[in-house]
C-alpha cells in the first residue's frame, strides 16, 4: 500500500549548502534507476549511489526513479533525507542507521556548565557541519519552531542521524522536541542515540515534565539502550511561571529556561530591551531554581547585530542569578562566556576570602573577618565557587594559592 505517489525530502536551493534534494517515485518495473546532479559527481558520484543503493535495499524497494540534486551533503545527511523520502511513498518503521561515530559517545552531568546553548534549526545541515568549532557549550537541535511544519517528520530523521554522524567537539548534545503531546513522538528519533538533554517547550506544570519521564523510560526499556538523559523545561506562559518550582523540582530536571518571546506574547506586551515586561517571571524563575537547586536559563537575545547590548543583557541576567542563556548566532558566544564568567574584581575578592577564612582556620578562630565585614560558610562556598570557575575557565592558575605571599586581611 502507498502512502503518496512521490515522496519528496531535503532542500534543493541555491544558498542550500552541506544538503541534498532527493525525490522518490516508485514504478512497477526496471528496477530502481538513479539519476545523480553533483558537483562533486566526478570524485563522489560512486560512493553516493552506493549509499543510496544500500538504503532503498534495506527499505525492500525494487523499482523506482530516483533523483537526486546533491549540494555537498554528508552521508548521515543523504541516508536521512532518502529515508524521508521512501516514507512517504511506503508505510514503514524500520530505521537506516549509520554507525555512531565513536567521538559521539560521552556522558553529561547534572551541574556541567551551561553558559551557552547553541540553536541549530533541525532541518538545515549547513548550520550543523561545524557548530563544534564555536565552542558553546551545548548544541540544540531545535525540531520545534525552527522547523516548518510539513517538515516535522525529515526533520526527525536528520536529527537522529545528525545525533549518531555529526561529532560535536565534546559540546553537550541538546534537542528541543516539540510542543507537548507531538514531542513525545519526537523522543523516539533521539533518546536511543545517545542525546544529553531534551528541552520541553512551552512547559506549564510537572505533569508534563512526567509524561516526557515516562515516555524515555518506555523507550529505553523497548531499545534496552540505557543512559542518563536529563531535561530543560522552558518556561514561556503565566502559568508556566505560576508553577515554576514543582517543574523544577521534577525528575531528571537539571535546568529551565525562559523563553520571553512567547511569554511577552501570552502576557499581551512587547519584549523591550530593558525587560522591564519580564522581570517578575525572570526573578521567580531563579528562585524557583535555587530553591529546587537547579540552574536558571535566561532567555536568547534576539538581535545578533548588537553585541554591545548582547554584554549590557548578559551582565544583568547574571546580576539576577541566571547561569546561562541560550544563543541563535555563533557571535555570540564569547560575549556570553566572557560576561558570565567571574571578572578580575570578582575573582580578587574571592581569593581575599577564602585565605582570610584559611587563615582564621589555621589559627584556630571561630569568627573569620575581611577588613569591617565578617564572613560566614555561605560567603566562602560562593567565593569557592568562583575560583573553581575562574580556574575552569582558565581565567586563574589553579596553584594561584602558591603565589600568594604575605597576605592581610584588606576590604571587600
């Protein structure tokens, strides 16, 4: 039985870059026949329909036409983008996977860092060829408003390739599903290949955070493919905000984010550079985080343009409590880890703490003062925080203590 006369995947035009057009139309005889436009044809052309030969054999297709306009696309992206096409002109489950890359399979952590979170449109390989190089500190395949949507379904199987054929240059590996209940489907193209975390759109209570809990425990279960996944619900309506802290304080919630455009939207206001719109939300949300003992994320800035403002929004989103924010441009990303990471004031006042706090220690002191101010264990576990910061981000030695001769106590 056929689903459609001719199916269709990829993108063909002329600034599409790293992608393929492939389409499929199924015939009654003559076996199944390639037609292949390349530029790369001469050096390539072989190994491409051997790829394509090796595809429509797995799918039991026996004759077809099939054309295919290449712009320089990957194997991960061609194999997915044929798999599209093929189902969309036969009803079937099975799955063409490439082998995973071996660079691809490495574990998160609940408290990594996450300064930044790169969006990559989960439809458009160009972006994703070398998203590693920036070095964000995660890489989001976005399969939700990046992605029209009759191109839902391509878009799901690029993705899951892209998670088994793209290295990621040790960046966190993020998918942002769709809004709740198509974004369970979604779950079932990544959670088997080795994704780190899922974004919840559009997230208003713990109820939905358990439904995406249980539908990767079923998955796991079917695949027997078991590893950590954790999740970032995104905040992006009054009643998300109402009902922050039992979201974050779900099951495998390690982060959540805020999304204003939607939020502005569901609030009837503009988004303004200043935020004075959103500040309520924005301060709940890092409470609720606190609290729960999560991270807060801060929302993306929308004008790449601008770094200067981009600087003005990161120093006051870390003033807040924000501990990252996500990014649509790769430009910005030095700006936001330059501006969440500890500045040199910052850092000295940290050092001056903790050897004021050792000091006493050693000296056997229950009260530990700096110049006019006393200092309690909260005080010295965030200025330990730092340094260990300041150290990871190679912005301090990490035998800075040795080089720390005949200290006094000083101000603040």
């Amino acid at each position: 039985m056929l689903n459609s006369a001719i199916g269709r995947a990829g993108n063909g035009g002329e600034k599409d870059r790293s992608d393929c057009l492939i389409t499929v139309e199924l015939t009654t005889a003559g076996g199944v026949q390639f037609s292949l436009k390349s530029k790369v044809q001469t050096l390539f052309g072989n190994s491409i329909i051997s790829l394509c030969e090796k595809v429509t054999d797995f799918f039991e297709i026996r004759h077809a036409r099939i054309t295919i306009e290449d712009k320089g696309a990957l194997p991960f992206v061609l194999a997915a983008r044929l798999e599209a096409a093929v189902k969309q002109v036969i009803p079937t489950n099975k799955e063409f996977l490439l082998e995973m890359l071996t660079e691809n399979i490495y574990s998160s952590s609940r408290d990594k860092r996450r300064f930044s979170r790169l969006y990559l449109p989960g439809n458009t390989p160009s972006v994703m060829i070398n998203a590693g190089l920036h070095k964000p500190n995660a890489i989001i395949l976005d399969l939700e408003d990046a992605v029209a949507h009759d191109r839902k379904s391509e878009a799901r199987v690029l993705v899951r390739n892209t998670l088994r054929g793209l290295d990621f240059m040790g960046a966190e590996r993020m998918v942002r599903i769709n809004q709740l209940p198509t974004g369970l489907d979604d779950l079932e193209f990544i959670i088997p290949h080795h994704v780190h975390v899922v974004l919840v759109p559009k997230c208003e209570s713990a109820q939905h955070v358990h439904a995406v809990n249980d539908r990767i425990a079923a998955i796991q279960k079917k695949t027997d493919v078991y590893h950590p996944v954790w999740l970032m619900p995104i905040i992006e309506s009054a009643l998300g905000v109402v009902n922050v802290f039992e979201i974050a304080s779900s099951k495998n919630v390690v982060a959540v984010a805020i999304g204003l455009e939607d939020y502005t939207t569901d609030l009837g206001v503009n988004r303004t550079t200043q935020g004075t719109e959103s500040l309520f939300a924005r301060c709940q949300l890092v409470n609720a985080c606190k609290a729960a003992g999560v991270q807060p994320i801060d929302s993306v800035f929308s004008d790449i343009a601008d770094l200067d403002a981009l600087k003005q929004n990161v120093l006051q989103s870390k003033a807040l409590g924000f501990e990252g924010m996500g990014c649509i441009h790769p430009r910005q990303i030095k700006v936001i880890h330059e501006n969440f990471a500890p500045d040199p004031i910052e850092i000295e006042r940290a050092k001056k703490i903790v050897l004021a706090y050792e000091q006493a220690s050693e000296r056997g002191l229950g009260v530990v003062s700096l110049g006019t101010k006393m200092i309690d264990a909260p005080i010295v576990k965030r200025a330990q925080q730092t340094l260990d910061l300041a150290i990871a981000m190679d912005k301090l030695s990490i035998n800075w203590q040795e080089n720390t001769n005949n200290f006094e106590a000083g101000n603040l």
